[in-house]
C-alpha cells in the first residue's frame, strides 16, 4: 500500500526528528503520538477517513478546530488538555512548513488557530507545617520507611520531577563537601541542584545501607521497588499520598511548594527558575504572581477587619462648603 504524505512525513517526525534533531524526551514523544492516535480516531469514526487515507490537503483548519471540539465536548477533556494537543499539532504544522512548502496555505491557518482562553486553577503548594507533617510520617524503623524518607526529602529538596527522580542513579548523587543531585530533565538538559545538609544524611545513611556505594552500583537506579526495579512516577505518588493523611498531593506539588517556599524566603527568581530547570524566567514567575496574590488577599483581609467605616461625605454638607471654599 502507497502511504499517503501525512502518513510519511508523521512517521518520519515522530521517529526520527523529534528523539533525534531535537533530542526531545520520550514522554513528549508519547504525548504528541497521542495527540496524532486521537486525531486517527476522529477521521475514522466522524469524518469516514481511514487513517491510511489521511493526507496533508485533508489537515485543514475546520478538521482540526472539530477534533479540538470532540475532545472537549464528547469526550469531557478540560480546556488545558484541549489546549495541549491543539500545542502538539502546532509543533506537527511548523514541522511541515519546511518538508512540504506545497501545503504552506493550510498549515499558515493551522498555526493560526488559536488557544482557548480559561480560568487557571489556583497554584497548589504546602506550607512548611504540612511538609514537617509529612516527614514526620515514614516509620524509620523498617528499611521502607527510612527509604521513602529519602524520597520525599529528594524530592522536596531538589525540586525534581517525577520523572526526573525515579531516572536518578546512584553516580548522579554527590554527597561530598558541595552535596548536590545532577537531574536530567526535558529537552535531555542537565542541571545539578545543591542539597540541604538534612537530604545529604538521609541520602548517605540510605546508600550505605543499601550498599550502593560501590564503583559497580554507580549505574544502579537510585530508588527502587518491592520487586527490586526501578521505581515508577506512579510509585512516587503512592508514597507521598501514603504519608499525606488523605490529602491527595502529587509529586509535581512538592515542586511547586519548594519554589513558593524559595520565593517566600527571599530567593532571587532566577536562581529559582535554574533550580526548576525551567526554560524561560516568564515560567517562574507564575509563583512570583501567585505570591503576589496571596498577599493581595490577605492585604485586603486585614482591611475589612482593621479599616473603621468611612462616613459618607457627600451627605455633610459643612464639609462640601469646605472644599468649595478651597476651590
């Protein structure tokens, strides 16, 4: 069967471009292969295209802005999700401008469709009583407990992400005079965070006792499993939720909680947004304005409590004399 140009070009930016021109991760990868799985799924089964007659020409402006509507409105996507594969589309179109000039009109409308517009939820993040709370937690006693002690400490301490953490090995831990965790985050970039004094005793009391600190386990995963493998994303939830009294909080709110954290102590925001590993300082920010608003909010709280009511001046009529005899 002679495959159609969406088919090649799809194929060979999926394979080829992506992991390797642009070296982006494999989580990305997947997420942008089920955004194009999705948009297969709707040609078929309301528009009667097969996937393998799915050509470039038929990827207009009016397919796309439909399957972006079929996502929100019949299978319940929220608007950020919409949002994200609309963004996974973007990358395909700008991809295509180059490999297939011929089609430059579509793709130009494509690009122009625009992101929907919505209320952001409010930036969740723990106080310093909820983290302690939650440290306190692991039973030190058992092998597990002073584990997942470790893990969320590291956690917390790095600012890492899931994915970042359960990557860990064990050469990627230095607990040396300048004790730090190098993390391996998106786009394959590397940074190297410093690590309290408490995450380095927990860390070195951890790689001793699991016997980690020889030349041979230097490639071993950091943290592990029950079953003796490398421990998942979804293994880290588990553990935080375990020790979080019901609460749900995942891993990517203690990373939230470590930069508001930084911000509240006075920590300039681009030394916060190279912790993050965050590409751009317009990312960071979102804390600096969740702070700001906060405090905003507390401001006015006050107010209402503190500030005496105001007299209505308009109704003294010896005060507007006044001020007309000022004029």
């Amino acid at each position: 069967m002679r495959q159609t140009d969406f088919a090649t070009h799809l194929t060979k930016y999926l394979s080829i471009y992506l992991p390797g021109q642009r070296g982006i991760s494999a989580n990305t990868i997947k997420s942008y292969s089920d955004t194009f799985r999705l948009v297969l799924i709707y040609c078929r089964d309301h528009r009667k295209i097969k996937p393998e007659k799915l050509s470039i020409g038929m990827f207009d402006d009016k397919l796309i802005t439909d399957f972006l509507d079929w996502l929100e409105l019949e299978r319940g996507n929220a608007i950020s999700t919409r949002n994200q594969r609309l963004a996974a589309i973007h990358a395909f179109c700008r991809y295509l401008l180059a490999e297939s000039p011929s089609h430059m009109a579509i793709l130009q409308r494509n690009l122009a469709i625009s992101f929907k517009k919505y209320a952001r939820p409010q930036l969740g993040y723990l106080s310093a009583r909820d983290m302690t709370e939650i440290f306190s937690k692991p039973d030190l006693s058992t092998a597990n407990g002073r584990r997942d002690l470790a893990i969320l400490s590291l956690l917390y301490d790095s600012g890492a992400r899931a994915s970042e953490l359960v990557n860990l090995r064990v050469r990627d831990i230095r607990l040396d005079e300048f004790p730090t965790v190098t993390l391996h985050g998106k786009g394959q970039k590397v940074r190297h965070v410093p690590l309290m004094s408490k995450t380095t005793e927990l860390l070195k009391k951890y790689i001793s006792e699991n016997r980690l600190d020889v030349p041979q386990r230097l490639d071993d995963p950091l943290f592990v499993n029950r079953q003796n493998q490398k421990l998942t994303r979804a293994g880290v939830t588990y553990i935080l939720n375990k020790y979080s009294d019901g609460r749900e909080v995942s891993p990517h709110m203690l990373r939230h909680t470590k930069a508001m954290h930084l911000l509240q102590s006075g920590v300039n925001i681009v030394y916060i947004r190279d912790i993050l590993g965050h590409s751009s300082i317009d990312t960071t920010e979102i804390y600096a304005r969740a702070d700001a608003e906060m405090k905003r909010k507390a401001i006015d709280k006050l107010a209402t409590q503190l500030t005496p009511d105001v007299p209505d001046w308009h109704a003294d009529n010896s005060l507007i004399a006044w001020l007309k005899a000022l004029s």
